[in-house]
C-alpha cells in the first residue's frame, strides 16, 4: 500500500520533471517566435527600403545623364535619347518632358503621357528630385514619379511602376499572410507586396501581430512590412523541430529516471526512518533465569519491527544498517520509552527484575546515552538499578578512554553494564578490565560448544573463570539443551536465556510471566534447597510452561 502510494507520489512528480523540457521548449518557441517576428519584419523594411532608395537612385542617374546630354524637348534626338535610357533602366517604364506649368509636353514614345499623379510631390533630402505617386492607366496600378528640375523651368520626368519597386523582395511575402507598403510621406501608397495587394500601412497598423518600418533618409518614403504568426511559425520550424527533439530526448531520459527509481523503492535508511517516526520498532523481551534458583530475574529487550501491514521483521534484517547509519540512536531512544512504558508498572512491583538493553558503538562516543537514560527512566517506577546496558564485544569500540567514561557515568546513576558476546571479537581481556564491566554474557557460539569435543569447548569454562575471578557474574546465551543447563549450573554460572527457557517474547505474554512467576513463587526448592528445578518457574499452569508455551508458537518471537 506505502509502496503504491510512493510510486504514485513519484510517477506523478516524474512526469511533472519530465514534461518540464518539453514545456520550456515549447514557452521558448513562443518566445523565439515572438522575438523573430519583431527581428524579421523590421529586416524586411529595412531590406525593402534600401532596395527602393537602390532604384530611385538609379533612375535619378538616368534623369542626370539626360539632363548631361542637354534633353530638354521633344525632338526626334531627344526622344531617341530618352527612349534608349528606358531601355538602359529595367525599373524606369516611362521618361517624359513636362513644362514649367506642370503639362507633359511629350514620353519617350512621342505620346503625351496618361499617367494621372495621384499625391502631391515631395523632395528629396538634397532638394534637387521631386516624388509623387501616380496611378497607370487602364490598370489603376500605382507607381512613383521622379522629377528632375532643368535651368530652363522645365523637369525631366521618370516613372517607376510600384510593383517593381515594392513587390518580391522576400520569397516569404510570396507565401502569403505577409504584406508590405511602399508609401510616400503624405501616406499614398506607392507600391505594395505581394503584387496586386493595394493594402496601406495604416489598413494593416492594427492587424496582428508583427510589424516593421523602415523610412529612408534619403528620399520621403517608408516601407512598412507585417508578417502574421503562422508564418513566422513556419519559417521558424526546422529550428523548433530540432528543439523539440531534444526536449523530448531530455524529457524521455528523465521518466526512464523516474521509473528506475519507483522501481528500486525508497532506500533502506528512509523506510527504517519513517519506521521510527510511525513507532514500528518495538520491544520483544527474552526472560532472563537465575538458574541456580530457577527464578525469573529480568529480559533482554530484543526489538523487532512490526509493520503497518503486520509483517515483523527480525533485527538481522535491518539493525546492522540501522547502526552504519547512526539511525539506530533515534531507534534506541524510542525502544527504551516504549519498554519504560509496558514494563513500568510490573518492574515497579518486582524491583528484583532486570532490564538489559542493547547499545552499539556510536553510544560510547558520548555521554548523551546517559542523559537520555536518565530523561527516560529518571521519572518512571523503573530503577536505575534494574537497568542494565550490554556493549557487544563483535564491534571494536572506537575509543575506549571515552566508553570507559560513558560506562562508569551509566554505573554512576546505578545501572550495570554487561560484556554482549563476550568471546567473539577482539576486546577480551581489556575490555573486561579497562571498561569495568558487571556482567559477562558468553555467547551461543560457546554454549553451543557444551558436550562436543569442538576445540572452542574449553573456552567457556575459561570465561566462566576469568569473569568470576574479576568479580562478575556469568549470562549464559542461547541455551537450548538441558545438558547445557546442567553444566552451566555446575559450573557456577548465575544466569542464562535461551529456547530452553523462552524466546524472545511480545510485551503482554511477557507481563503475563511476570505476574505468573510472581503469583506462584519464584523458587521451587526441596527444603535442602539441593534437588531444586531451574525450570519450575516456567511451569506454572499445567504440564507445559508459560515460557514454553511462548517458545512453542502462540506468541512468537
Ligand atoms: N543495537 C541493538 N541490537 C539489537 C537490539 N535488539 C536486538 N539486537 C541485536 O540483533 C541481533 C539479533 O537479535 P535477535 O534476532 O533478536 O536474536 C536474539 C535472540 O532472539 C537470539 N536467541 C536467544 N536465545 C536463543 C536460542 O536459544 N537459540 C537461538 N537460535 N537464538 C537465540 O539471540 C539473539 C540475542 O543476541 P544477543 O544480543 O547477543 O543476546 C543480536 O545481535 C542482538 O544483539 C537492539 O535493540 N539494539
């Protein structure tokens, strides 16, 4: 259920990642388009205009030179010069002769020009050309109309058609959707694109969406331009298209991303977290038996994760990571309020009861164990006194002048500590000397030696010996026979924990000992005290004992 739920979390916010590229790429198309569009339409006007000052100028060479070769009239060499200066500019179609009164006195052809102005004139920037618009006969088309003044009053004439001016000077105004006009300063128009279009500039000023003007500073014309967004989406595709690829290259990479990590599930140290904060470590306790007297004398708090779902998972699974990564501080503190609150008031009813809680190395680095001890229990019916703290000897302690510290702070409120493992690493002797420790717990690995003649079978009796001549008392792990009992009781040991006697046990059947053992009597003694069985204890109840009865399934471990 956790899991689909984080899945879920993840996919959702994968795709919003993942969409993220193609998204920008898409807002930055809208922008590029919105900037391109300004950039393109004002190019284009520039372009135009100086392509139309380009054939204004050179039509008022033509006008120059034939006002250099002394026409001035209508003579037959007049107008033969005039007709070969038509010929010589592509862009001229008409040159004329017009008198001081403004008539065309006679064209090219030795007609008397048709063409109608269409504006009132302008000059040039020099002053020395005059422009006007006219419209062509029979096609109404429009065009420009340069004058140039001689001495005499008289002007020589030139006429431009509009469309050879204005029209086709971007292969884009021939798709379509983008029109462009070549005006004179009074607004009439002198040519527009694409050909035929009669579009002024102020029918088009409040068109959508892209508009440029460029004005000439030589002559008193402007070209405005407008492209619509479809064609400057179009002209800008390929670029988008390559855009676009990537951003759903980036996109695809990011939810394969995605994926990978919904599949690999969240990392060990988070579930072991959201454990913690859900409270789903809990105390699970093995019964401690004093077995010289066969009474129960405390548990080992031995935590289990119990899940939402109801799996419980054992601590192999999970402690060693647990303590690589310093979560099994924050763990620690949350078992120990949770065994101060189950046992509380059993404890405070039995003061005779032990509780050995296990810590790990980075607990010996500094005194905040011992704070939170006594911020723990300090308030509860628990004694400091029933406490009791096992440092196992499989990890080397990083510092041991600190442990020591640490140690002799935990005895100093009460409490003893205890050697876990003792025989399996590589502190031994020194940490049972130089830590202080009050108690030794030998490990399964030796009881299981106990009737064998495995070479490690000498060492538990050399255990036993060296913690009893050091003044502390002997825990014997993981006794499961009761040949291991008997060898262990003649061998003087104080106490042991084991299948034999119970697993490790969930809270209420736990009490439910505590309260049985206390009920009947602790002890069952013949009244030598000789004959006494260890396990009496655990047989309270019928044939089978608690205990056992836990340890055969009901209440698993
Ligand atoms: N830092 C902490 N470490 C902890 C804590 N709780 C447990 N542990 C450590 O995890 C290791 C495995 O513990 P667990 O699976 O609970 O096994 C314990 C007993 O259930 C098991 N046991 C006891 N008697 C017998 C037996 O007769 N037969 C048999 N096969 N197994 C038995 O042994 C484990 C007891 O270990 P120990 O601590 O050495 O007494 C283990 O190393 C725990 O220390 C925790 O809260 N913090």
């Amino acid at each position: 259920m956790m899991l689909r739920r984080r899945r879920l979390a993840i996919g959702l916010i994968g795709l919003l990642c993942a969409a993220t590229p193609l998204i920008g790429v898409y807002l930055l198309g809208l922008w590029h388009i919105r900037t391109e569009g300004h950039e393109i339409a004002e190019m284009v006007a520039q372009r135009a205009i100086r392509r139309a000052e380009r054939i204004i100028g050179r039509s008022v060479v033509t006008l120059t030179e034939l006002e250099l070769l002394g026409v001035k009239g209508c003579s037959l060499r007049e107008l033969d010069m005039m007709r070969r200066s038509v010929y010589a500019n592509f862009a001229v179609k008409e040159v004329a002769v017009t008198g001081a009164d403004g008539t065309t006195l006679c064209n090219h052809t030795g007609d008397v020009a048709a063409i109608r102005p269409a504006s009132a004139p302008a000059d040039s920037a020099d002053g020395a050309i005059r422009l006007r618009t006219v419209l062509f006969p029979d096609t109404d088309s429009p065009g420009l109309m340069l004058s140039l003044r001689l001495a005499s009053g008289r002007a020589l004439d030139a006429v431009i058609p509009g469309e050879v001016i204005a029209t086709d000077i971007v292969p884009m105004a021939l798709r379509g959707g983008a029109y462009g006009a070549l005006v004179l300063n009074d607004g009439s128009v002198i040519g527009a694109m694409p050909a035929g279009t009669r579009l002024t500039p102020a029918a088009f000023a409040d068109q959508e969406p892209f508009t440029g003007r460029a004005a000439s500073d030589q002559f008193p014309i402007s070209f405005t331009f407008r492209v619509p967004t479809a064609l400057i989406w179009e002209e800008t595709r390929p670029l988008r298209e390559w855009a676009g690829l990537g951003g759903a290259l980036a996109s695809a990479i990011i939810a394969c991303g995605f994926a990978l990590i919904a599949r690999r599930g969240p990392s060990e140290s988070n579930l072991i977290r959201a454990g913690i904060e859900r409270g789903e470590f809990v105390p699970h306790y093995q019964p401690v038996v004093d077995i010289q007297r066969g009474r129960l004398v405390g548990c080992e708090v031995l935590i289990r994760w119990r899940r939402a779902d109801g799996t419980v998972s054992m601590p192999g699974a999970f402690i060693a990571h647990a303590e690589a990564t310093g979560l099994a501080l924050p763990m620690t503190l949350g078992l120990m309020r949770k065994v101060r609150d189950e046992l509380e008031a059993a404890y405070a009813a039995r003061p005779e009861l032990k509780l050995s809680i296990n810590l790990f190395d980075d607990h010996f680095e500094d005194l905040q164990i011992v704070e939170d001890v006594e911020t723990i229990f300090g308030r509860s019916r628990i004694r400091f006194d029933q406490l009791v703290f096992e440092v196992t000897e499989r990890q080397p302690l990083a510092d041991l002048e600190r442990a020591r510290l640490v140690i002799q702070r935990l005895q100093d409120l009460g409490a003893r500590v205890a050697l876990d493992d003792a025989g399996t690493g590589h502190g031994g002797l020194a940490y049972l000397q130089e830590l202080g420790m009050d108690v030794v717990k030998i490990d399964k690995l030796f009881i299981d030696t106990i009737g064998t003649d495995r070479i490690s079978a000498p060492v538990v009796d050399s255990l036993i010996k060296l913690a009893h001549d050091l003044g502390m008392e002997v825990i014997a792990e993981g006794v499961e026979r009761i040949d291991q009992l008997q060898y262990l009781r003649m061998r003087d040991v104080e106490a042991a924990q084991g299948h034999l006697f119970a697993p490790a046990l969930p809270g209420a059947t736990f009490l439910e000992l505590v309260r049985a053992t206390a009920e009947a009597g602790t002890v069952a003694e013949d009244t030598d005290g000789a004959a006494m069985d260890p396990l009496a204890a655990f047989r309270i109840g019928g044939e089978e004992g608690l205990g056992r009865r836990a340890s055969q399934g009901r209440t698993p471990s």
